[in-house]
C-alpha cells in the first residue's frame, strides 16, 4: 500500500472517530436502542 493510501485511510478514521462523537451527542443512544418513549409533562390519560 502506498503511503498516500495510508495516510489517506488515516484521515477516514480520524474523520469518522469525530463525527461518531458528534452525531451521537445528538440523539438519545439509550432510548434509540431500546425503543424507550421519552416522558413528557402532559399526561396521555385522563384525569378522574
């Protein structure tokens, strides 16, 4: 392999270890995992 091609990949893995970081501060890894429905405030259920 060729050191551009090296380098190259280098870049790729660098490149893809940052924008892992930051799409996954994005999103809720927890609940995209297992489907979790986030808790709101309002209540879906009426009040008696």
């Amino acid at each position: 392999m060729s050191r551009s091609g090296r380098r190259f990949g280098l870049v790729l893995l660098i490149a893809d270890v940052l924008m892992y970081r930051v799409v996954s501060g994005m999103f809720d890894r927890e609940r995209l995992l297992t489907g979790a429905q986030t808790r709101s405030r309002r209540s879906h259920s009426p009040v008696a």
